[in-house]
C-alpha cells in the first residue's frame, strides 16, 4: 500500500476521544456523521485539510492519520500532513501541477533546485533533508510497484 489515509485508525483515535462519528463530524465541520463513517471504513478519503481538522480535533498528530508504506514518509505523506492538496502545494512551490504530481509519483530525473527544496520545506513544516528522503521515497515506490 502506497501512503494513505489511515482508516483504522481514525477510527481508533475517534474512539479513544469517545467521540462519536456525528460528534466528531460537528467538531470538523463535515457534512454529518455518514462522511466519518465512510472515511473509517475507506470507503472514500479526507481532503487533507479535514486530515489536519481531525487531528487537531482528536489532539493527535497529522502523521498518525497516515498510513506510510515503510520507514520514510513520501511527498505525498508530507504533503496530507500539512493539509494541502496539490494544487496549493504547487502554488506555493511555484511549479506547474504536473510537474509537482511527477515529483510525488517518483518520476523525476533530478531533484528540484535548491529554491524549489526550500519552498516545499516551508509549505510542508519539514527541513529540507526531510523534504529531499521523501523524494527519494516516493521514486523508491515508483521503482517497487514497476517491478511487481
């Protein structure tokens, strides 16, 4: 599994809170308590900015709603934890949307210029050796799932 919303455990943290998924819902501003059940069961997904919404509401981090297929969190780990979609993302990067979906895919040649590495530093809240592991982690999945 690539990097995710975890379902189980939202559903492990809503409980842990005794929240019920309607209350829980009202705390994040969701459209009632079908869109946490749905969320739970994984049946469809957050917008990262209800990611940051639930953390903060279940006094958890952001990371530990995210499932992350090994040690490294990828881009688009970094990316959820912070709450952007990628078109913010690549606005405040100041690249072209595909370009910043190749990165997150692990199609790059290079990595980005060193600008480009501090501005998704600061848009994520990570330093830039972070940002620069979650490349070379999304390009090691890419490189996985080829082989499979």
């Amino acid at each position: 599994m690539v990097t995710g919303v975890d379902p189980s455990e939202l559903r492990a943290a809503r409980e842990k809170a005794g929240l019920t998924q309607h209350e829980l819902a009202r705390l994040v501003g969701a459209a009632g308590g079908e869109r946490i059940s749905r969320w739970e069961l994984g049946t469809s997904v957050p917008r990262p900015d209800f990611l940051v919404k639930l953390a903060r509401a279940l006094d958890i981090p952001t990371l530990r709603l995210i499932h992350i297929d090994g040690e490294i969190p990828d881009l688009r780990a970094l990316r959820l934890q912070a709450g952007l979609t990628v078109p913010k993302l690549a606005a405040a990067v100041n690249v072209a949307v595909p370009t910043y979906y190749a990165w997150e895919q692990g199609r790059w040649a290079r990595l980005p210029a060193a600008r480009q590495l501090d501005k998704l530093a600061g848009a994520s809240g990570h330093p830039i050796d972070v940002v620069v592991a979650a490349f070379y982690e999304a390009q090691r999945q890419r490189l996985q799932r080829e082989e499979i």
